[in-house]
C-alpha cells in the first residue's frame, strides 16, 4: 500500500498538466494530497488530466489556468488556494518557460529578460504570495532544474541563464526564511523524455543518444516525481539549500570516455 | 504508475551500519530499525553502552539489532559479519558505511603518511572491501549503497586535513561505483553532514566546540537521527534515480556558515574579540 502520509494536506504544482509537473502531481496524489495544478491557457485537456487521478483513487485535482510570468495570475492562484483550502503544504516550481537559442542572432536582451522573468522568477515570486496570501510559507518547496547551469545543453543558453538564478536565488531563500519551519531545495534532472524534451531538442536527439546509451539510460517522469515527494515526505527535514541531481549518475558518466570504453561494442 | 508503493516498510529486509552504536551511526540504524528493518551495526573502538543501544531500538518499537563487535579494516572480522547476516538473509538490502578513523592533525607537523594510510584502511576502503565481500558472500550486491561524509573536504574544518583527504576519495569512489556496479541495479550515493553533536565530532574539535559554536553561531548542528531519516530516504525506493551523487543534509550550514554570516546577524553581539591580529 502506498502510506497515505499526505491526507489533508494542499500541494501546488506550477506546469502540473503535463510532463514531469503532472508526474509529480500524480505521486503526491497517490499518497492522499490534495493537488493545485496551474497551466496556461488552453494548454491542458482537464478531463484527461483528472481522469488520471482517478485511476489512482486520488483526490481531483483544481486545476487552474495561470501563467507563472503574470503577477496578476499569482495573486488569483492563491485567493483560490485561500477560499478553497486556506493552506498550502508544499509548493513545486515546475513550469519554466525560457526561450531557446539556436544561434548568436537568438541572443538578446528582450529574450535573457524575459527567460528570466518566465523560469527564474515565478518560484520567488510563489513563494512570497504564500506568506502573503495564507500567512505562511510552505513547509516543503521544490524547485525543478537541470544540469545546464553547469555544462552545456544544446539551444539551453537562456535555460541555462535562468535555471542557474533560481538555483542562487534558492540559496538565498533558504538562508532568509532559515527561521521558519521552510525548506527549499533544487531537484535537477536531465534527459527525461517529455514533450518539453523533444520540443526543446528536437526528436533527433533522442536517436542520436540512443546509437550511445540504451532506453534504461533514460529517466523517467515517474522516478524523477518519486525524487520530488521523497524531499516533501518529512525524510529530508534537514536538507535545505541544496541541489540535488536525479540523473542515475549519468552526467557524471557523460562524455568521450563512456564512449572510448565501448567503443568496440558501438563499432567505433 | 507512482512504483515504490511499500517504501517505508523494510520488514524482512536487511541493513548494515558500520560504526552504528553511536553517534550518525545509530542514528540510522534506528531510522531503518522504526521501519521494521533488520539492522546489524558493527562497532570497535570506544564503549558503546550497548543495553542503552538495544533499549533505544525497543523504545522506537524496532526489531531488536544484532550488535557485532568488528574492525572495518579487517578482512576477517568483515567476512564474519556478512556471514552472520547471510545465515538470516538471502539479500543484503542496504549497506551504510559510517565507520570512520582518522587521526586528528592540529598543525602541519602532524601530517604523516602513516596517518593518512590508516585513514584510508579505516574511512575509505571500507566501502569497497564490504561491497566486494557482500558480493561474494552474497552472490549479489546490495541494492543501495550510502557512505557517509561531511564537510571540510571543499571548505577548512579545524584539525580535519586527514579525515577530509580520506571522505573525498571515500566521495570519488561513490561515483566510480555508481557508475560501475548501476548494471547490477545498485546504487551508490553520499550522504554528506556538517556538524552532528557526536563524541567524534568533539574527539577531532575539541570539547569546547559544540559550545562555541552554539553561542556565536547558532542553528548549524543536524541531529543523528535527521540524518538516519535521509539514509532511509536514499534506500527507500522512491530515490532510485538518485546515483552517484553527494546528498547534503545539514539545515542548509554549507550555504550560510561563513564570515559573512556571522557579520549580518553581529547584533547578536555574541562576537566581540579584544582585538583584531597583530
């Protein structure tokens, strides 16, 4: 059985229709928790999203329609959070929406500013509307992020840019509320592949790292979720500030040598 | 979908913690012992009050441990523990290694290759001396892997030279490991603290530490059990794609306990040396 350990308690997921967003939902549903979702306009079937979590026997989600670069969307998602819940127990930073770069030309201001408004912002700003909002931070904050702060990832330069501020700016989060019963902590991870993945990359890119790495190498949505409610679960109450990679250990692993290693076997 | 479904039931499951009498050690057995795991802790040096160790068990309403007296540097002794484990278990699911031996450096006079050869034998090989024994006496390896470590190896902890020259090779071969034993569905991560009120944090610091620290500046010491309750989350399940990796479980001290730290809460007024250095 899975420990119902989060009955009654309220957990907000920004991005939380689809992909990891909805994966991570899904696994705090299953342990009892009432799930707030946020997407953007039109960008969500409803109806197939709840119809998920009843599979499970979860809670129905609310789901509501927010975009995380509009203030005025962060203030309606909280007053409903108040009217309907009056609590939040945990908040995952999940929707990130940065531009891509696939040349020198795609490098400018407007575009670094507005990644940054749109992938670095929302988890600050989220963050101070729950205090503002229903009195208190969440206890548990997650904030979702990847390997291309520190090394490179294909049309990632903006991404990169704007993941690298959340995770400084996380830092400092934990250091401020570090009085209050608050714990924020990156959860990184790399190569799952979603519908954000083939848009970001291309579907080339899976079957170039397929010729390298078999499917196993891949990580799932489901494992990358479990990481997620595992840093909410009370488990890693002392764990703030951090980030923490949910890789299987592929990036340490990820360059020339693997491939020079095997190279008999890839016929190289 | 969501797999792990009895994560936090490790009923019939086997854990061995090294060095698990006192200290983080037994902080994460009795973490895995609440779950209803079957924990053996080794202990050698020191006098672990075991009657208090196996009323702690009781009172967490865990099974009771099966205490063994063993050198983690010696063969023998580890071959002897594995085998007491394998007459009950066909699996080892969980092996933590906590056990650590380093001599304490105060200046660098103290800096022998002896010193650091024995922090090796005590602090580091052990990882891999046991992986490779619960293999063969196993047959197989165990499931998760966690070692223990702890700041000093990126940042200067007082009289730590040694004891940190041996974690970050501890730490290195974590993700050597991962990486050579994940075909075998093993996982080897780090679980890294700062400072744990423990009898060896004040054998290498100095009695005085704990106190000091407390006093100038405050909010920085985990608890053993804080960090048993992470070792469990590493090997529960829910992690399985964490590998090779350096998990960080101290309240967040490795971002914040610094000069600059101290110098925005000076209001405390706790900080008030006679005067700077000639």
């Amino acid at each position: 059985m899975t420990p119902r350990i989060y009955e009654g308690r309220v957990v907000l997921i920004t991005g939380g229709t689809k992909g990891l967003g909805l994966g991570t939902a899904l696994a705090f549903a299953a342990h009892g928790a009432q799930t707030i979702l946020t997407c953007r306009w039109g960008s969500a079937d409803p109806d197939a999203v709840r119809a998920r979590f009843a599979e499970l026997g979860a809670p129905e989600p609310l789901i509501l329609e927010a975009d995380v670069a509009r203030s005025d969307d962060t203030g309606l998602v909280f007053e409903a959070i108040k009217d309907k819940f009056g609590r939040l127990d945990a908040f995952i930073s999940n929707a990130s929406n940065a531009v891509t770069v696939q040349s020198l030309d795609d490098l400018t201001e407007r575009a670094f500013l507005g990644s940054m408004r749109a992938s670095a912002w929302p988890m600050v700003e989220y963050v101070l509307a729950a205090k503002k909002h229903l009195g208190k931070y969440p206890r548990h904050v997650v904030v979702m992020s990847s390997d291309g702060p520190d090394r490179f990832t294909p049309a990632y330069d903006f991404v990169a840019a704007s993941k690298a501020a959340a995770e400084t700016l996380m830092r400092y989060l934990a250091y401020r509320l570090r009085g209050e019963d608050f714990r924020i902590n990156v959860l990184r991870s790399r190569a799952i592949r979603t519908e954000a993945f083939d848009a970001t990359f291309g579907g080339e890119f899976y079957d170039f790292l397929r010729r390298f790495v078999p499917d196993e190498w891949f990580v799932t949505v489901e494992e990358v979720a479990n990481v997620a409610f595992a840093l909410c679960s009370g488990m890693f109450d002392a764990m703030t500030g951090q980030v923490l990679m949910a890789d299987r250990g592929n990036t340490f692993a990820d360059g020339i040598s693997i491939i020079y290693e095997n190279r008999v076997e890839l016929g190289l | 979908m969501t797999a792990a479904k009895n994560w936090n039931d490790f009923r019939g499951r086997a854990v061995l913690v090294t060095g698990g009498t006192k200290g983080i050690g037994l902080g994460i057995g009795l973490a895995f012992g609440r779950r209803g795991a079957d924990v053996t802790l080794t202990h050698k040096w020191g006098s672990a009050d075991l009657g208090a160790v196996r009323a702690a068990f009781a009172e967490a309403g865990a099974p009771p441990p099966a205490i063994v007296d063993a050198d983690v540097s010696q063969e023998d002794d580890v071959r002897a523990v594995l085998t007491a484990i394998r007459a009950r278990h066909a699996t080892l699911h969980s092996f933590i290694s906590n056990a650590a031996f380093a001599p304490t450096v105060r200046s660098f006079e103290d800096y022998t290759r002896r010193g650091l050869a024995a922090a090796i034998d005590y602090s580091t090989w052990p990882l891999v001396s046991h992986t490779k024994a619960i293999a063969e006496i196993f047959g197989a390896y165990p499931r998760y892997i966690v070692a223990l470590s702890s700041e000093g190896i990126d940042t200067y902890q007082v009289n730590y030279d040694i004891v940190a020259a041996a974690k970050a090779s501890l730490e290195t071969l974590c993700r050597y490991m991962n990486q050579r034993l994940r075909e075998h569905g093993t996982r080897v991560n780090v679980l890294r603290t700062r400072f744990t009120r423990t009898e060896s944090m004040r054998a290498v610091f100095g009695d005085e530490f704990e106190e000091f620290v407390e006093k100038h500046s405050p909010g920085v010491f985990t608890e053993p059990a804080e960090v048993g309750e992470a070792a469990v989350g590493l090997c529960c399940g829910l992690m399985d794609v964490i590998g090779g990796q350096i998990v960080t479980v101290d309240r967040g001290a490795n971002i914040f306990e610094n000069f600059s730290r101290l110098f925005e809460e000076r209001a405390r007024g706790t900080l008030t040396p006679r005067a700077g250095p000639a």
